[in-house]
C-alpha cells in the first residue's frame, strides 16, 4: 500500500467516523449501529496502515481513540431527542 492510498482509506474512515458521530449524537437520520459495524470492519485496514505506512500511524492511532474512547458510552446515556426538532 502507498502512502497515498493509505491517505485516502484514512479520509474515507474519518469521513465514517464523522457521520457516525452525528447519527451518535442526534444530528442526522443514519443508523448509527450500521455505521459503527463499518467502523469496526474498517479497524482491520487501519491495522494494516499502521504497519505499513508508520508515518500514518498517529493518524490511525487518533481515529481508533476517537471511535473507541469517546462515544459507546453517550450512545447509551443520552436523552431522547424530540421528533419535531430542527437539524
């Protein structure tokens, strides 16, 4: 894998990870259970990144902290939104 297309994996995954967090958090419609198993399916390609372009791996490190330490637990706790709310 060339560093451009580990570059363009890791936009694509951050661009996941962004439409993740919005669903996550009430700001879109999308299903955030099926954007968070593409999550995971992705992790394998960013182990893979990490190994083999190393000066990607503080990328590929704070994608995988974003994901795993910051939102399982709010999907979870957080309040229901209203249906008629405005996005």
């Amino acid at each position: 894998m060339t560093s451009q297309e580990a570059e363009v994996h890791l936009s694509k995954y951050r661009a996941l990870l962004k439409a993740w967090t919005m669903a996550v958090g009430g700001f879109s419609k999308d299903d955030s259970d099926a954007l968070y198993v593409q999550l995971e399916q992705g992790q394998d390609l960013l182990a893979q990144i990490a190994l083999e372009c190393p000066e990607k791996s503080y990328s590929v490190d704070m994608l995988i902290n974003s994901r795993s330490r910051t939102w399982p637990g709010f999907a979870d706790q957080r309040i229901p939104r209203p249906a008629s709310r405005q996005t």
